[in-house]
C-alpha cells in the first residue's frame, strides 16, 4: 500500500516562510513526477510546483522566485519550501505523486497553510 503525508503547514504571517515534507511510504516503480496543489475554499485545486523523475521543475506562475521544490529519493521525500507569503498563499496544500502506470496519480490528505496577521 502507498501512502503519502504531509506535514509542515500552519499559521505565519504574510512575508513569512513555511517548509512543507512529503514523506512516502510503499513503492511506486513508474514515477513521471512529484509535486504540490492546493485548494483554497471556493476554489478547484491548482499546482503549485512540480518536479519530474529527471529533475525538472515547474511552478505556477503566482509562486514563482518565492517557492521552491525538491526531492529527496533516498528518503522517498518532496519538500517545498515557501518564502515571502502572501493571504493568497492560503489553502490546503496536497502532496502528488504521478505515475505512468496505474492509478495514475497519488495524493495525500493535505496540510493547512494559512498566512494572516
């Protein structure tokens, strides 16, 4: 079986930082990527940032110079680290992982970011 959980999130302040951790447990031998959405309320859920199995990235374009992703395989770990937060940061963050094979995508069950003063 496998399973993904987040950790990481909770309250700062708007310019603060926040480092976001996916750690997998089980195997999945067909990754195309890893990465991070999130869903704010009223909102559809949205990526964030993502990372390919060759080490390219990708952000959407709000998050761009202020977050950034990595991996660790060796730990079976994504991590995203996040700077200079805004309101609009707020949302529930979910970890991804997509795969070339069946289910083609893993998700896990979310962390709260909220960014206030």
């Amino acid at each position: 079986q496998v399973q993904l959980v987040e950790s990481g999130g909770g309250l700062v302040q708007p310019g603060g930082s926040l480092r976001l951790s996916c750690a997998r447990s089980g195997s999945i031998f067909s990754i195309q990527a890893m990465g991070w959405y999130r869903q704010a309320p009223g909102k559809q859920r949205e990526l964030v940032a993502a990372i390919t199995s060759g080490g390219s990235t990708n952000y959407a374009d709000s998050v761009k110079g202020r977050f950034t992703i990595s991996r660790d395989n060796a730990k079976r770990t994504v991590s995203l680290q996040m700077n200079s937060l805004k309101p609009e940061d707020t949302a529930v963050y979910y970890c991804n992982v997509r795969s070339y094979s069946q289910p083609w995508n893993y998700w896990g069950q979310g962390t709260q970011v909220t960014v206030s003063s």
